[in-house]
C-alpha cells in the first residue's frame, strides 16, 4: 500500500507550490473551481516550509517543477503540448523547462552497459568518455567501436528511474482520484486522462528500444531530403536501458555565434529548419515533435542534424491532406474553403452554419496576414484557429495539438536564426508541393491503385460472397443465413467495381 508515501509526496508538491508561488497561478489557468482551490491551498499553505525553494530565476510554474524533480519537469514538458488542458499561457509558460540534471557516475553508466550488452564494455568500446549530455531520464557518453573505430552516441538510461518515475505516477494518480472526489466538477479538466496520457509517453520514453525505433523510421523517411541528417542507429548496440547511434558533430543552432564563425547562412538554415520541418509532417506524416535548438545541429557541411527522437508526432494521411488544404486555403485568403474542409472532414457537426464559420475564420486570419511579414506566424493562426473551432463543437484531437505546439517551436528557432523571416513565403512552396502531390490527379490515381490492391486480396472470396448474399435475398422469408446483410451487400459491391473495373480496362 502507497497511500501514506502518496499522501506525502502530495503535501510536499503543494507544499513547494505554495513556496514558489505556482500554486495560484496553476489553479487559474486550469480554471479550477473554489471547490479545489480551497482544497488545494489548504494542502499546500500550512507546510509551506517543507516546500523547496527551486531556482527563483525561473517563473512561479518551472520553478516548482523543477524544484519537484524529473518526474515533475516531465510532465511540465508533456503538458506544454497540450494547450487544450492547461492553456495557451501556461503551455507557452512551461515551454521553457530544461530537463538538464547533474550526471550519474560513469561508472554506473558501463555497468548498465555491460549488464545490457552481456560482456565486458572493452570487448565493444575502445573508450567511454564522461556525460557529454545529462537530462532526466538519461544520459549520452561518447564512444568509439573496437572493431570499426567508428565514434558513437551511446545514451544509457538512469539508474532506478523507472522504479521513481512509477512512484510519483502513482502519486499522480492519487492526486487526481482526490481531486475527483474532492470537487466533482473538476472532471471537466479530466485529471484522470491527463495523467493517463504522461504515463504513456513517460513509459516509451523509458525503453530506448522505441526511441532507436523512431529514430531507425526516421532516417529511413527522410534518407533522400538534401541537406537534413538522422544519426543511423545501431540495433545490434541498442537494448531496453542503452542505446546506440552514430556519432554526430556540429554546432547547435542556439549557438548563434559560432554559427557565424564558420560562415553559415543563417537566413538559408532558418527556411530549412521550416520546410524540413513541414515536409516531414505533410509528407510523411511522422515528424520530429521536439525540435528546439537543443536538439538540432549544423554539420560542418552545412546539413541540418535532428537528435533526441523520445518525441515523435504521427498524423494519418487523410488527416495530413485536410491539415494541408486548411493551411493553403488561409496562405490564399479562401476562408470559405477553409470553412468547408472542416466540415467535409468532420471536424465541425454538421448542423453548424458554414458560413458564419467562415466569417470566424476571416476574424482570425486577417488580423494575423495584416501584420509586418516578420510577425506573422503559423503556430499562433493555429492556435487561434483551435479556439474558433472549439466554440463552432469541434472535438480536441491531439495529434493537431502536438502538431501546433511543434510548430511553434519551430517557428522559434527560426525567427532565431532570421528575425525576418517570413513565414508563409517559405512555407507555400512546400505546402502547395504537397496538395499537387497528395489532391491532384496524380493522387487519384495513386489511392485507386490502392484501393485495387486492397479489392485484390479479396478476390478469391468474392464469388462465394456474392453468392451467399443472393441465395439469402431469395431466401428472405427463411431462417436467417450465417452471412449478416451488410457483408453481403459489401462482396456484391466490391464485385460490381471489379466488374466495371474490368470492363473499363477492356474497353
């Protein structure tokens, strides 16, 4: 039983808000009711002196996290992403957690190793350098093979963490079943989901073999975009708690300096970080989610270099075909079109009015293209965009959040690189690229293709199908068949398109 060990985690997070001060600025942008506010207060105020300081450089929100720990500041970064719980503010607020801890010893680092590996670390790496990276769940070692002499990123996961990172989850979930019970109305803000949805990510994060796994996708989507680099991972170096990719030098692009120095442009690696970033997304529908500069280099060849694959973004292709035509339809001012994507996609019930949604639209986007170029932004028509379409019914979906919030990152280190850059400009090419290829002739005729292959595996049963759904129409007043009416309708129209197809083929 946890309950007590719960109970006090609990009273030493709202102790160490109500120190920082995070606890009234949490409790208004959650919006909470009196209910929870008053028993949150009481929870925190009177062991106020248990709570820890944090850095007072840091605003009321990171301050606590931080101060709480990694499982605190993961789940700070996590619902940075998610806007739709903790609001534009706050997500935007703690954007700014870094997860950058002091380092385990090295030596702990080669035993976790050698554990995974089964064999000694010599027989593998010729050296083991010291953390050149530490964060909250891991850290990176630079290494060279025995065999190849090829130098590597070898990132080992600390020890226990999944054993501490279990504990505060379960304290997590105990705070949300007492905010439940404590204020019945809270479940608006779903607290059960939220936590819910920072142990799923939080899990994945903790077996490197998904992380090698995104980052082996990755490469293999993006192996032919110019001037864009992923690290090849090494399967055969790669396990639950270690993993193995090539080493990458370069020079991080918060590091505005020394890109000058070497004389790189930084207006041409401003559009790059852009278009790669839109290209992943619309062409391949996986994408890079944490793209700040922390986790982006320039080559000494001038290529871009992602790292730190722990948070991948996944859209569907319809999703991505819809997602561009909303962001083309506002590039070209067409708000009606906009209007109707949404509704042609679902997103908004249909018994809204398409009109008075797209007079919504025109309130959002013109304000936003009558800025000067270098204040117009994506992320924030985004953003804006989800506030109108909530009002118009449109349900949260949550790989649009992520979407959004990457984007906004995005945009950033950007804007870092070329304060003037202009968005849009930059961005049409690729997008329009992207609806040419994915809505234009081309596109039927690829989703036919398709829709062939899919019809071609049921060829063999589609007679019999058939056949079955015509004895039981003649025999509608007997006992009913095993076939149920709906498959039988289905085999008869799949065979009726192969048919026409046959004939259109033939003739």
């Amino acid at each position: 039983m946890r309950g007590p060990q719960n109970i006090l985690r609990l009273i030493r997070t709202g102790a160490t808000f109500e120190r920082t001060g995070a606890m009234r600025v949490v409790l208004e942008a959650l919006d909470a009711p009196p209910s929870l506010r008053v028993a949150a207060r009481v929870l925190g105020w009177p062991f106020k002196w248990l709570g820890y300081k944090g850095d007072p450089s840091l605003s009321p929100a990171p301050r606590a996290l931080t101060a709480l720990g990694p499982a605190y500041i993961k789940f700070g970064q996590i619902l940075s992403t998610r806007a739709d719980l903790v609001g534009s503010d706050m997500a935007e607020e703690l954007r700014v957690l870094q997860d950058k801890l002091p380092p385990f010893p090295t030596d702990t680092a080669k035993q976790t190793v050698e554990t995974e590996f089964g064999r000694p670390l010599a027989e593998v790496f010729s050296d083991f350098s010291e953390p050149v990276a530490a964060a909250s769940i891991a850290q990176v070692h630079k290494a060279h093979l025995v065999e190849t002499g090829e130098a590597v990123a070898v990132k080992v996961l600390r020890p226990r963490i999944e054993q501490a990172f279990q504990r505060d989850i379960d304290a997590f979930y105990f705070a949300a079943r007492m905010v439940e019970v404590l204020s019945p109305g809270s479940r608006r803000l779903r607290p059960m989901d939220v936590i819910t949805h920072f142990e799923g990510v939080v899990m994945g994060e903790l077996d490197l073999r998904l992380e090698t796994a995104s980052a082996d996708e990755f490469a293999g989507k993006t192996a032919h975009d110019v001037g864009f680099h992923v690290p090849r991972a090494r399967w055969d170096l790669s396990s639950r708690r270690v993993m193995t990719l090539e080493w990458a030098d370069g020079i991080p692009l918060g590091d505005l300096d020394a890109i000058d120095q070497a004389g790189f442009d930084r207006v041409a690696l401003a559009e790059k970080v852009l278009t790669t970033f839109l290209s992943h997304a619309l062409r391949d529908g996986f994408f890079h989610a944490d793209m700040h500069q922390g986790n982006l280099q320039v080559a000494t060849n001038g290529d871009l270099v992602a790292l730190d694959f722990g948070i991948m973004g996944r859209i569907d292709e319809y999703t991505r075909r819809v997602y561009a035509e909303i962001l083309i339809g506002f590039i070209r001012k067409d708000y009606q079109r906009v209007a109707e994507v949404h509704f042609e996609a679902g997103y908004v019930p249909a018994d809204r009015d398409v009109d008075d949604f797209a007079r919504a639209l025109r309130a959002v986007g013109e304000p936003i293209f009558g800025m000067d170029a270098s204040r117009i932004s994506m992320g924030r028509l985004l953003s804006y965009l989800f506030e109108v379409t909530e009002r118009f019914g449109m349900e949260t979906r949550t790989e649009l959040i992520l979407l959004q919030r990457t984007m906004v990152v995005v945009e950033g280190v950007a804007r870092s690189l070329d304060p003037h850059i202009n968005i849009w400009s930059v961005a049409r090419p690729t997008v329009e690229s992207y609806i040419t290829e994915s809505i234009g002739p081309k596109a039927i005729l690829r989703d036919l293709t398709k829709t062939l292959r899919v019809l071609s595996r049921f060829g063999p049963r589609l007679p019999q199908m058939a056949e079955d759904f015509l004895i039981q129409q003649s025999l509608s007043n007997q006992p009913r068949q095993k076939t149920t009416p709906w498959l039988g309708r289905l085999a008869l129209l799949i065979a009726m398109v192969c048919f026409g197809l046959v004939i259109g083929l033939l003739f």
